[in-house]
C-alpha cells in the first residue's frame, strides 16, 4: 500500500505541531504575569487556557491550523488574555437598546422606573415582611402587599399575582374549567412568542376547548350554540399581536356578559398587554384598558407586567372576589407564585399609576412609547454631534426618520415615528460593524435595513448617549 506523498508529509507536519503546542503550565505561566488574570480564580483560568489549547489541537488535526508561528506565546497570549476578560464579565448584563422596539423581548421587556429598582434592592438586601403581618404580628399573604392597590387601580374586586401572564392564563382555566368546556372564538387562537398558543394552555389546564365562529368573524349566537351542560367558562382573548382587518366581527365583551349572565356562567379575558392608562390620550392606538374591562362585567382579566404596565415580569389576575379565591386557594397557585423581589418592584409601579403623569413620565416603557418625534430628534443631535470628528473615510453617518415600534406583541400595527442614525461603514462591511456593536463591552443592538445599520434613539436613553458615543468612536476607529 502506497500513501500519496503530500497527505504522508502533512501527516508528520501535523505531528509536529501537535508537538508543539504548549503544556498547561507553560500558557498558565504566561497569564499570570501579564496581569490580565490577577482577577481570574486559578480554576477558571485554567479551565480556559485548555479550551483553547483543545481548539489548537482540534484546528491542527482538521488542517486548518499549519504554521508552528501560530502557537507562538506571542499568538497565543492575546487569545488567552481575550477569552479569559470575556469569561470574566457576567453572562447576563446591560445592552443598549438601539433596535426602537420598546418591549423587546430578545432585550429583557420592561425597564423599571429608578425608585422600583431601589424597592427592589432595598428588599433584596435586608429582612422583608414578605409574609409577615405587620399590624397583626401573625403569619401574612405575599399577595396582600399589592392587592389592596390593584384593587384600588382598577376597580376590581380581588387581585391575585403569579410568575408571568402565560401562568395566569393556565391557573384561572386550571381552576374554573379543568374537564370542563371553554367557548372561545376562532379569530382569538393567538401564538405568541413561539411557545404560547391558547389551544395548547388550554389542554395543559385540562380544560376542552370549543371553537366558535370564524377566523374573520364570530358572532353572539355562535357562542350561545356553543353553551351546553358541560360549560365552565367563556373566554375572550385580546389579539394583542396581531390584528384582523377587513370583513370582520368580534363581540365585545359587554354583549359576551349579559350572555354569561343568562347561563350563570363566568367571563374571562386574557388581555395580554393589560395597560391601565389609555394610549390614545397620547396619539397611540386604543387599546382596551384593564379599568375598562372589569367595568364592562369580565368576571376575570389576566395580563402581563412587563407589557404595557412598564413592571417586572408578572401575570396579574384580577376579578371577582369569589373566582380570586377560588384561584388562591388551587395547589398550582404555589408553583407559579412571584418572588419577594417582583413583589417589590411591581409595588413601586403600581403606587405611580396613582398619578398619571407621573406614571408616563417615570416608568421608561410609557415614557418611551409617549417620547414625542421632537425629543428623539434632539437626542439624536446629540449623538451626531459627538461623532461629528470622526473622518468621513471611516462611516458615513445620517440622521433618519423611521419607525419604532411598540413591540411585545402590543399595538402591532402602531408606528411610532421616530429618528435613527445611520450608519454607513467605508471600512468594515455592515454585517461586520453590526457584530463589532453587538460585542463591545457594552453591547450595542441596532437593526439592519436598506444597507445601513440603523440606531434609534427613541430606546437609547439620555444617559447612554455618551456612552454609545463612545462604543461607536472605538469601533469605527
Ligand atoms: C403576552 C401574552 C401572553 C403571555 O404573557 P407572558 O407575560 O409573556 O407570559 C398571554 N396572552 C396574551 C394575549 C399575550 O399578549
């Protein structure tokens, strides 16, 4: 048998590369003087310099590692000290948000006004009378420290608060269906977000959805001929993230409760974003407030916190004081129930709603969505004229009208007009500008269209102006 010259004389140069790449100690050796690791725990230092020393072997066996150069200390050391800064920097941390989605999901939702922030840390650095009655000195409901000021915001009878609104959802039909029969229209089978779809909830709970209607249009008889023995519930979904339009007919739920009411039978409305101050008041859509609802006789609402509220992730159940008990009292209830430092935070949002005003200005996500195009245009000013030295050769730079958006899958068809810079790399392509933003010390997300990389300044705040100044002169330098 004869082996082909070339792959016999790659097969001994591989060999002596293997050879060559340097022992554990020899790269740990060359990390502790440099400095870069005097903050690294010896075991993580560790655990990286064999990662890379396995990608080494791993490049040199597949052929695409060739010369000797480039296991060379000098090579070697930067990717090192590289990794190591990078596995030293927390895995979960701020972004400036440059995309113009408010509620961005990919981006954490929601942003917490300062003073929730503080509530929270406050808490989450002492004690707490999380489950302590302060008045009585006897055991308390976690639930009680914000249910008094749900009630009062909305008007509801009882309150109830758990891990998020998908959890709502599935604890209310757990409760009030579970083997029994949901009346829920076509057009209202919503997905969101992937993993949320109505049908699905609806089987976990153990509740048999029936149909009615049709995707564009469902009337009050299709759910009256829906009504039979084994009825639990009539459901109606708010179709938060998407919207019909054309020949189309919904029923309100003022008519779905007298309905209700004829076979003593409960409403309930999943209204996903759940916002508690009307929209349109500030040139958005309408959208149905929570107040709205429950005054129109919905027995039980669910939404989000993190949605249009401008809270903490939370799934806020309000209603009748009966069905509210009911809910607390199901063993599902324990697995899904918020944390003292959700608690928290949603108390010193909620107590802003009080007053409007100051609830638009202090909680970001309202203040965001309410920003008017003028103010984004300044900021954007702002931030050219920072940049306003860098050489034309590097990236042309152009402020632009576009569109935010709401996002979270609220007012989906709400443009917000508002102002980006664009960005037009000379030197970098675009695709690598983009990874360049996304991985500086603090991560840049912008959004790419039209052959520019775009950055609105309706998500970025004032503070962070000088910062994404920063990132951008390094990047483009
Ligand atoms: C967003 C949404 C949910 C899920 O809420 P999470 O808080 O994300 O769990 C459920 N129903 C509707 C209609 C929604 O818009």
């Amino acid at each position: 048998m004869t082996i082909p010259v070339s792959a016999a004389s790659a097969a001994v140069e591989a060999q002596a590369l293997l050879r060559a790449i340097p022992k554990v100690d020899e790269a740990l050796a060359w990390l502790s003087p440099a400095g870069s690791s005097a903050a690294a725990p010896a075991r993580l230092t560790k655990i990286v310099v064999r990662q890379i020393l396995a990608e080494c072997r791993r490049d040199i066996l597949a052929g695409r590692l060739r010369r000797p150069e480039e296991l060379s200390r000098e090579r070697l050391l930067p990717r090192l000290a590289g990794r190591l800064a990078a596995r030293l920097r927390p895995n979960f941390r701020p972004v400036i948000n440059a995309t113009g989605v408010v509620v961005h999901t990919n981006l954490g939702r929601s942003l917490l006004p300062e003073t929730a922030a503080a509530n929270l840390a406050a808490v989450a650095f002492r004690y707490s009378n999380l489950e302590l009655d302060l008045e009585t000195g006897k055991r308390g409901s976690r639930y009680s420290l914000v249910e008094n000021l749900l009630c009062e915001l909305t008007g509801a009878e009882a309150g109830l608060v758990v891990n998020n609104n998908a959890a709502a959802v599935l604890l209310v039909l757990q409760t009030l269906a579970a083997g029994r029969e949901v009346v829920v229209s076509r057009g209202q089978l919503v997905e969101i977000g992937g993993s949320f779809r109505i049908p699905e909830v609806m089987a976990r709970s153990g509740a048999r959805l029936v149909e009615v209607g049709a995707t564009n249009r469902t009337h009050l008889r299709d759910y009256e001929r829906a009504i039979g023995a084994d009825t639990a519930l009539l459901l109606k979904v708010h179709t938060s993230n998407y919207r019909i339009s054309g020949f189309t007919a919904e029923v309100a739920a003022g008519e779905l409760v007298e309905l209700a009411a004829r076979y003593d039978l409960p409403v309930m409305e999943d209204l996903g974003s759940g916002s508690l101050l009307d929209f349109s008041r500030y040139g958005l859509e309408k959208e149905p407030t929570v107040q709205e609802v429950l005054k129109a006789g919905v027995d039980v609402v669910t939404f989000s916190g993190d949605k249009l509220l401008g809270g903490p992730q939370a799934g806020l159940i309000l209603g009748r004081r009966a069905i509210i008990e009911q809910v607390k009292k199901n063993p599902l209830n324990r697995a899904l129930r918020i944390d003292k430092f959700t608690l928290a935070a949603l108390e010193s949002v909620l107590r802003l709603y009080f007053d409007e005003e100051q609830a638009r200005a202090e909680i970001p996500t309202l203040r965001m969505l309410t920003t008017p195009y003028a103010e984004v245009r300044r900021r954007a000013n702002r931030l050219r004229r920072r940049l306003k030295d860098l050489p034309p050769e590097s990236c042309g730079l152009e402020l632009v009208r576009v569109n935010s958006r709401v996002g979270g899958g609220s007012l989906p068809e709400m443009p917000l007009p508002s102002c980006a810079l664009a960005l037009n790399p000379r030197k970098l392509s675009l695709n690598q500008l983009e990874k360049s933003l996304r991985r500086a010390a603090i991560p840049v997300i912008g959004r790419i269209e039209n052959d520019r990389l775009l950055l609105d300044l309706r998500t970025v705040a004032d503070r962070e102006v000088a910062e994404l100044a920063a990132i951008l002169r390094e990047v483009l330098a």
